[in-house]
C-alpha cells in the first residue's frame, strides 16, 4: 500500500499538498470563538472536482477525517480541521465560470467569494442576494452554512437562491444536482440536502446560483422606538404592507451604541430620543425607479410613526451603509468587546420579545452579559455571550437554545451547530430526527471521513 | 398476531378502513393518463398524524405498500394505489389549523385544497404564491411533487414557499422539521428532503407554508411573435427590467387556437397577426398600486415592441382571467383532445428553442403529434403526446426525456416521476445518484413500504 502522503501528493500535485511546518496558522482555524487552533496532517489544495474525489477516495480507504475550507470565516468550527486530518482548501478552486444574462444564473467555483462574485456581477448589473455579514465569505461555506444573512426577508437565504451543485461524494464519484432551472421534481433534492450540511456528506465543487436584477435605488430609514415589544408590532405590519423590504434589523440601544461609536458614526439622534429608547428598527427599501423609492420611503415613514416610532430618521446613503456595514460587522464588535462566544439562534420573529426577555433572565441567573440585535424581520437574533467560565457559559447557551427551541425556533439560523454545538444538537433535537440524520449521514459517507464531530459525535 | 384488517380498523376506526366494494372508482386511480385503475386492498381515513404514523407502523410490520392520497390530481401516478395495498386518503385531515399573520405563515394539514387555502387567506389580505393549474389539488400533494406552476418565475415552487414539516416516518415516528422561521442550520432540512419525495420517504400530517400580502392589482399582456426564437430572446429583457412578472408563459400558435376555442376566447387579434405568429408570450404584472401597474404596462409594451413583438394586447381582466384559466386547463384540452400522454420537461430557458426543436423531430421520426406549451420564464415545457401504440409513445418520451437531458435539464420540472416514469429516470439518471437515492430511501423507509414502484422499481 502506498503510504497516503504520496497518494495525496499525486492527485494534487507536490506544490498544493502541505504538511508539518509548511502549514500556516491560518489552516489551523475557522472563526468559531474560544476554540484552540489544531493544525491538521495535510493540507491539499486541488484545482477541480477529480481532485477532489480522488482526495475523498484516498480519505476513507484509510478512515483520514476530511475538512473542507473555504474562507475559514466560519463562526461554529465547521470548517476547522482535525489533528491527524485532512484539510482540503478550496483556495484554488475560485474561478467564476459563467455569468448566464440569459438564464439569469451564475455558474462558480467554491472558492469564490461574496466579493469577487458581487464585483462581477454588478458588471453585469445583477446580483447574487445573499447578503451575509462577511463578503470575504466563499460560496462553498455559504452553501455549507446554508448562509443567510439581512436580506433574507426579501429573497430568502442559500437554499432558496442555489440551483444546482456538482458535488465529489466520500463513495468517490462526482454528482451532478438540479440546474439552471427553478423547478424540479426528478428525485430526491440533492442539491438542498447538501446545502446547510457542513461539510459531511459530500464536498461542494461547482454552484449554479440564481441571479436577479440588480435594482439602482435604495434607501434606508432608522426609527427608535421605546422597547422590542413595539418593534415586533410594527414588523408585521411593514412586511403586510406590500413595500417589500430589503432589509428589516433590530438593533438594541446598547448594540446601537457600541456599532456607532466603533464605526464612528452620527446618525443625528436627539439625546432626549435616544435616551428614552431601547429598541430601533432599521428599514431598507429598493427600486428600479428613484421616484417610487422617495414614494414608497415617505409611505414607510408615516406607517412607522403610525406604530410608535418616537421619530423616523431618513439615513443618507453614506450614512445608510456605515450603519449597515457596522451591523453586519457586530460580530466583530463583539469580538473586540471580549465576547467568548457568539450564537444566532432563530425564532419565530413574533415571538423576539418574549426571547429577549428569556434571554435577560438567563443572563441574570448565571452572572453573563449577554448583547445582541437581531435580523427582526426573520427572528434570527445574534448574541454576544461574556463568560470567561466554560462550564458556566455552556449552561447558559444550552439555556438560550432551549428557549429558542421551545417558542418555536432551532439553535442556528445560519452559523450552523459545526464542532461548537454539537452537544447541544443532540441533546436538544428529537432522537428521532438524529437518528433518521445519522443513517442520511451513512448514506452517503458510509466510512464517516467528512467533518467527523460536526453535527454528531 | 391480530390480522391486518383489524390492526388497521382499530387505528382508524371501522367507518374508516375501506375493504372490497366499498372502495369507490377515485381511488384507484390519479389523473396520469394510460394507466389501468388498480383498487387497493384498504383504504384507510386516518383523522390526525399519530393515526398516519401507527398505519405505517402496521403496513411496515407486514410489508403492505402504503400510498398517499390528497385529491388524487397527480398526473404521474405517485397517488394511484397498488393492489393489495393500504391507500392512506388525508381526506378528513383537511383543516387550516392557523392563519397567523404576525410571522406571516399559514398551518395546514395536507388534505387542505389550494382553492380552500386561498380562500381563507383572500380574507386577510394574503397570499400563497405557489400556483399549479389545478385548485382542487391538495398542500400534501403539493409537497409530495414540488409543485410549480405559473408564478414560479416570481415566487419560486413550493420548496421556496414550505417553511416546515410535521411528518410521519415509516419506521413509526413522527417528526417536526423547521418551523415558522425562513432561516435554519441546525442539522440536514428534512423539510427539503420530503419536499418532492413523491410520498416514498414520509408522509406529511402537516405544513407551514409561507405567505405573502396579497398584491391588489394585476394587468396582463399578450404579444404575438414571428416564432419561438424571438419569445426566447424576449424572455430574459423581460426579467432583467426589473418589472418582476408574476406569470411569464409562452403558448404557441396551435395551443394558442385550441384553448381560446375551447374557452370561447376572443381576444381581439386579427387574423393576419394570427396567421403569421407561431408563438405568443403572455407577461402578467401585478402591484399594489394602481397608477404604477399602469406605468408598468405601458413600459412592458414598449419593451416588448423593441423586442420584436407584432402587437401588444393588454388584455382586459375577464379576458386576462379566461386566458391564464384555459392556459391552466392545458391539461383537460389535451386530455379531450385524445393524448395518450403528458409530460413537463424542465430545461434552461434559453433553450428552449433547440429543444422545441428537436421536439418537432422527434415527433416526425415517430409519427407522433406532440404539442404543448411552455412555462417560458422558467424552462417548464408541458408536452401531449398522442400515441396510441405504448411501444412507440414509450420510444418517444424516452427520446423527449433525452433531450432535455442533453440540453442541461431534467425530466419534469413539476409532475413528477411517479409510477410512470420510472424506467426513463433509472435509465436516464447518474446510476450514483440513483445509488445515493437508494440509500436514502432505505434510511427512511428500511421496509420498503412507502409507494413502491414510484422512483425506483
């Protein structure tokens, strides 16, 4: 038997597999909080599909723990490697393919990032409208994660907007899902059920996205309102209302306050408004045309002040996008502010007050700060958990978890369970369902090499 | 051990377990065409999932195929029963169980019909968007196939539109996937999975689906073109404006005559356009304004005379209204028309063209009329095939399925597999992928029990 270095070194070549010294740190993690970083045994970085099933292949003949990375952005450890393993870096893999006007889709690579393709398609004047908080983000961790993101209350998340995939199988064989079409009903949807899978039953090689039009107009309104119970009252009502949102965030006065001051930013609030308000409610329209956007921004503003709102602050655009942009980067926020670990649990979006008010408790009972906003319009809420004590900060995320699940919700709305939660996972999902996802899981990686200790121990 | 017969009464209750001459003609069969009406050995009435979950325990026990049943409108045969086996009619699981307009969802069991559920939500100013020609079919048949339709070019089919699951598993359990929220990753979507499993995985007891507010204004546009070609070029200028069509379908010129005749149409057009267009585009817009569906209109003529159109018929709603209805009942106006056959192909658009194309030829070299029309925004191309000898219709679908195949697409886009298709897709289908299928079924389904014969035989 050859020895698996030198199976691993002919299928990528010599150059693309590395091993001990030649590692560099940032192979060793993802962005999962409070996890050490484990540099894996080799690293390969194939540059097409074959590759990759030949790497899969060699992986579960000698029973080798197999990771895929991307941009290593991840948030749960999903695409961390394991010691003794094989990590296979999708860095070369990042050619945009085709950029389909006629179909209105865009074929890529898995290494692609949010960036590259977003740049390229504007060209085009498209877009891709998945709009999770990291553009340095691959596709291929976006399909893992299933990714999200703040304009996933107009156009859905990953899975609503991925219409095909070429994957490389642990079995070895390359597969082809879906298309570029919308509609199918030709087997089993292999292409959603390796969507969101982080990387445990097959390795994503190609994407076919849909694309949509890229409209030229937008416009953003912020409007405080005394507490989270009267913005989860007006939410209904502006999603009902037909404008369409882009982008419906709440944002707590404390977040507020800490992603103004580090993004430096001057909204032009009161202090006697600011003072009195702990919830704000930051709404994005869009539209092809300037003249229905102003319309369709004044129609928002009087619907806001008709439910509550002390005042509604019409942001420019610079502005607009600091706030956006310091939003999305809350993450990094949190981090610099010393958070020890970071969840985005999702919940029914009515229910948001209740769970922060369940969230305060839990906070209180265990001596934690906890902060967060959330994504109102999908009630998918980002926390920001301070707890240096990991026995101590455990028992408070299974005990966020658990309130989320029992109003209704999952323990991720987009960060996946990866490594970090995957305790919590099992403990708190229907065995039924667990085991139902264990024998999907043998299905396809009969030898169990993909992502061992994600999802399942 | 107690005889099946009355396993199966005690679950449901004597008055509803059918046996013999109490089985009535509907089910024995759904509404695919050339296939001989089986009656099952039972027909079972089960009232709430717990009833659906011990019927399955039973049938798995004794290794009785079990099929679902909604309002039996499939066309491929995935609800037409086997003999000797158990029919499981969700006929009294038919309740809206909640319109809930704070997080904009609808609960439904799966016996509940479209037009019933439309209906209901009309009521509240809402809507769901997925929109199959055919109103009496039910949610669970919806889930079962992936049902597309005619607003899938705006709203996606329903795996864009389902949110969560309750299901009964064949191994005895039942299960709740998802929830009321668009975002999850919190282990592999089984809500995805069941979606489109044409009732061989798991039977569904219950839906969230997703709602909208319901657009107050629609206007639809009729234009003629020379040929099929330049509806192809038209169609991707359409969805790239911007005007965001809710319906956007190509009907050729001979449909075109059949459903306005059989639907008593006059739509206003000359003859000398009607002699010389072979292919008509219809664009339906809607929008909660008046004035800017107006403006939109006028701007969709423009475009559409740019593009080549020989005319622009803004068709008055009634009309409008009897032309999508006719276009809907496509399937009755071939079925009276005497085809043996129904198939919908799904392709990328653009190609459409070549594969109309190679339609044409395939129909010469078989001596076969085939005629259809298209789902234009989306690729799904509704063919009859008027065959009479099984060998040759069979030869010709084959050769149908081929093509759509070879130009990157699949076999059906919304009808399913079924009992009917299942040797082209076996034939037809990456044997890994069917290998993958066949893991997956059995992870599910280790007896083997749920619909045998539809996807694989």
């Amino acid at each position: 038997m050859t020895d698996i270095k030198t199976t691993l070194s002919d299928v990528v070549g010599a150059e693309h597999l590395l091993t001990g010294d030649a590692i560099g740190e940032d192979y060793a993690h993802d962005e999962a909080l409070s996890r050490e970083p484990v540099k894996p045994a080799y690293v390969a970085r194939p540059e097409n599909a074959e590759q990759v099933a030949l790497l899969l292949k060699a992986a579960a003949e000698q029973g080798i723990p197999v990771t895929a990375r991307g941009s290593g952005s991840g948030l749960s450890g999903a695409s961390a490697p394991r010691e003794n393993g094989l990590l296979i870096s999708f860095e070369r893999m990042n050619a945009i393919l085709e950029i389909d006007t006629e179909n209105h889709v865009a074929v890529v690579q898995p290494g692609v990032t949010l960036q590259e393709l977003d740049d390229k398609l504007a060209e085009a004047g498209l877009v891709y409208p998945v709009y999770p908080g990291e553009l340095s983000a691959s596709i291929g961790g976006n399909v893992g994660t299933n990714a999200g993101g703040m304009r996933a209350i107009k156009y859905g998340v990953t899975r609503h907007n991925v219409l095909g995939l070429e994957a490389a199988l642990p079995t070895g064989e390359v597969i082809r899902t879906g298309g570029k079409f919308v509609k199918a009903s030709t087997g089993y949807d292999l292409t959603q059920l390796i969507i969101g899978s982080e990387g445990t039953l097959a390795l994503v090689t190609e994407a076919v996205l849909k694309v949509q039009p890229r409209l030229q107009h937008q416009g953003t309104v912020l409007a405080p309102f005394v507490d989270l119970d009267e913005v989860a009252r007006a939410v209904p009502k502006v999603v009902g209302s037909g404008l369409g949102p882009l982008i419906l965030e709440y944002i707590d006065g404390l977040t507020m306050g800490a992603i103004t001051y580090s993004a430096q930013l001057q909204l032009g609030i009161p202090d006697e408004v600011r003072e009195t308000s702990q919830a704000y409610l930051v709404v994005m329209l869009e539209n092809r045309s300037a003249d229905r956007l102003d319309e369709d921004i004044e129609e928002l503003g009087e619907l806001l002040s008709g439910l509550g709102a002390k005042d509604v602050y019409v942001l420019p655009g610079p502005s607009a996008r600091k706030l956006i942009d310091a939003r999305e980067k809350a993450f990094f926020t949190a981090k610099a502010a010393g958070a020890d670990d970071i969840i985005d649990t999702v919940i029914p979006r009515a229910a948001l007050p209740q769970f922060m008010a369940r969230v305060r408790e839990i906070a209180q009972e265990n001596n934690t700060f906890v902060i967060g906003c959330g994504h109102a319009g999908d009630g998918n809420v980002h926390l920001a958990v301070l707890q240096k004590d990991a026995e101590v900060r455990e028992r408070v995320l299974r005990g966020l978890f658990e309130a989320g699940i029992d109003l209704g919700g999952a323990i991720s709305g987009e960060h996946g369970i990866g490594q970090k939660h995957v305790k919590s996972f099992l403990a708190l999902t229907d065995p039924a369902k667990v085991d139902l996802m264990r024998r999907i899981k043998v299905a396809f990686d009969p030898a169990g090499v993909l992502n061992p200790g994600v999802l399942f121990d």
